[in-house]
C-alpha cells in the first residue's frame, strides 16, 4: 500500500499498520500536548498577570480532584503506550516455526544471502509475499544493522553470534534494503533491494538456480573434510562427542549441572570456543580450537544447516533444503556460472577489496 504521507515509504509487511499507527499515536499525543501545554502557559501569563505593584495574589487551595485527574490520564496514557508498543514488539520478535528460513551474513560492505535450495544473492533478497520469512544473521567483521524500512523491521547484526529477524511481506515490489548502522568508510553504499514475488514466480525463480549447492550439503562437505566425523561420526551420530542427531532445539546438560537449549548460539559457541560448554559426560576436551581462524562465519552457517538437518522432528518451514547436487530437469537451465558469469562469492560490491582481520575492529 502506497503511503499517502510524503516521503513515508510503502506498507508492505503484516507488521505496517501496527507499527504506522503506534507512530502516529505518539506524534499526536505529543502535538496534542505541546499545543494544551503551550496554549496554558499564555492564557495563564495573560489572565494571572500581575497588575499593579501592590497587588497581593489570592492563596489557592489544592485540589484532591484535579491532583487525581493529573496523575491518573497521564498513568493510562504511558500505560496504553506500553501495551501498545509491547504487543508489536512481541509479534516481530516471537519467531514463528513455520517460516523459510535464509541465511544472511553482512560483510564491509554487502550482504550475502543465501536460500536453503542453494541460491546465493548479495545485496538483493527474493521472497514471496504471503510466506513468513526467517533470517538468521550473523557478520564477519563489524556490527551492521538489517533494515527494510517497507516492512518497518530492523535488527542488529553482531559478530560472534546470530541475530534472527522475520516477517511477511504482503504484495510484490522492490524495496529498499539498508545497513542502518555505521559500519565504516562505504556504510552508505551498504545497501540493496528486497524482491517480493507472486508464489508461482518466486518458485520458478529458485528453479531457474537450482543446481547451486544447498546449505545442508555445503554443511555436510564441510563436517567430513574437517575431520568432524571422527569424533560425532559420518551422520552426526556420536562417538568419541556429544551425538547430533536430534540434537538441534533440545536441552543439552552441561558439566556442572547447567541446561541449555541447543540453538544457532550454542552451536557457533561450540565451534568457535568448544572448551566454554562442555557437554556433561564429555569432559576430555577433545573439541579442536584452530575451528575458530579456518572457518568463516559463513561456514559455519552451512555446518549449522548440516547439524539443523540432523532433527527429523523439526518443524523445517515452507522451504526445505535441497539435497547436495540438484539438476533443473523441467528447464535444463544451468546456473550463471555455468554460463560465465561470475559466482556470487566473486561478485564484491566493496570497492577497495576485503578488510584484512588485522585491520578489523574488534
């Protein structure tokens, strides 16, 4: 829905009009108050004006009645702000089981992205509209900030741990998409476009690039040539480590009696640093450290994917991974670089190449 306010852009989410209106209803609460505010300060100047030197103002005397209607309107109208922002809060931040989950790492400066069939993009986002959609984001280097203001959404990018974002778009269109945290010298080139499409195109669209790698393959690979299968086997079954299978949205107990649920966190954690959680029953750390400089924040996205795979029982959304080689066989279409092109990972809208890990900020 086009906004007929200049310069507001689209409505374009389920979260739109509860956002809208919130915002709204606090610009009018404050015009309202400033005009009543500002409106008594004269009538009082003029009407309570001292009008000779000897005048003596008249005493006044409190008033149970107006001291009550002071204190409660303002009480009930913080508390409707309250009620009001906490419901929209929750709804964009209680993530459904049902979504489609993407993948997304920002990186100085762009955004790569990639869908559970395997398509990658950077700096662009295909989705349907009418299907809730999951981010799970992380970021190589500094903190970014995914936002996409037609969808009034937002969230925080943070290194060393992921951030989940979701929403339903609800009519195709290209919308912006932005970095909304200063990132460094090209934060404003940090940007790029959401794509909403109709079911059926969005459909045809991942099938036109459906011979790229999925996810849960690139997972997989990635689990047996690091020698992950040595200690939790060749399908995550356990061994010498915790087992795997089934592992994902569980309650894992710790040495030490702690529990904790087996989320995106925990598992970047005990890859990353495998001696800070130590499941119970497995105290010889037999856990590799050099994970933590071989493998990029993307990688361990897929080893996730891998791991998430591993849950049968696992609610897996509207789209589900596809196996590690796929053939469009309806078209016979093959993927950009089967044609030439570039590969995603080679297309760098960072102008003055990587950021050297030296050169990072912590």
């Amino acid at each position: 829905m086009q906004s007929w306010i200049p310069f507001m852009p689209d409505k374009a989410s389920t979260f739109a009009d509860t956002v809208d209106g919130l915002y709204f209803y606090l610009v009018g609460l404050t015009a309202f108050f400033a005009l009543l505010i500002s409106f008594t300060i004269v009538f009082f100047v003029i009407k309570y004006r001292r009008r000779s030197a000897t005048e003596i103002p008249r005493p006044i005397a409190g008033s149970l009645k107006l001291e009550t209607l002071w204190s409660v309107i303002p009480f009930l109208i913080a508390m409707s702000i309250f009620v009001w922002g906490a419901r929209a809060y929750f709804q964009q931040y209680h993530m459904p089981n049902d979504a489609m989950e993407i993948y997304v790492v920002g990186k100085q400066w762009m955004w790569k992205i990639q869908h559970p069939t395997g398509q990658r993009e950077i700096n662009e986002l295909h989705i349907p509209a009418g299907r809730k959609i999951k981010l799970i984001m992380t970021t190589e280097d500094v903190i970014h900030d995914f936002f996409v203001p037609a969808f009034r959404t937002k969230a925080d990018v943070v290194p060393g741990r992921y951030t989940t974002l979701w929403f339903e778009a609800t009519k195709p269109g290209k919308y912006h998409l932005f970095c909304a945290e200063y990132c460094g010298t090209n934060h404003s080139a940090m940007g790029g476009w959401v794509y909403v499409m109709e079911p059926t195109e969005f459909d045809q669209w991942l099938a036109g690039g459906a011979n790229q790698e999925s996810p849960v393959a690139a997972g997989q690979k990635l689990f047996q040539s690091q020698g992950c299968t040595s200690c939790h086997g060749v399908n995550g079954e356990g061994g010498k480590g915790p087992p795997l299978v089934g592992v994902f949205g569980s309650q894992v107990k710790l040495e030490g009696g702690q529990t904790v649920t087996a989320d995106e966190d925990y598992i970047h954690n005990s890859i990353r640093s495998p001696q800070s959680q130590i499941v119970e029953g497995f105290r010889q750390p037999l856990m590799p450290t050099y994970f933590k400089e071989q493998l990029t924040e993307e990688h361990l996205l897929q080893i996730m994917a891998f791991i998430k795979s591993l849950s049968p029982t696992r609610t897996q959304g509207a789209q589900t991974a596809a196996p590690a080689t796929q053939n469009n066989k309806m078209t016979g279409t093959t993927s950009p670089e089967g044609q030439g092109a570039k590969s995603p990972d080679a297309q760098r809208s960072n102008p003055i190449g990587s950021t050297p890990p030296s050169k990072r900020l912590p």
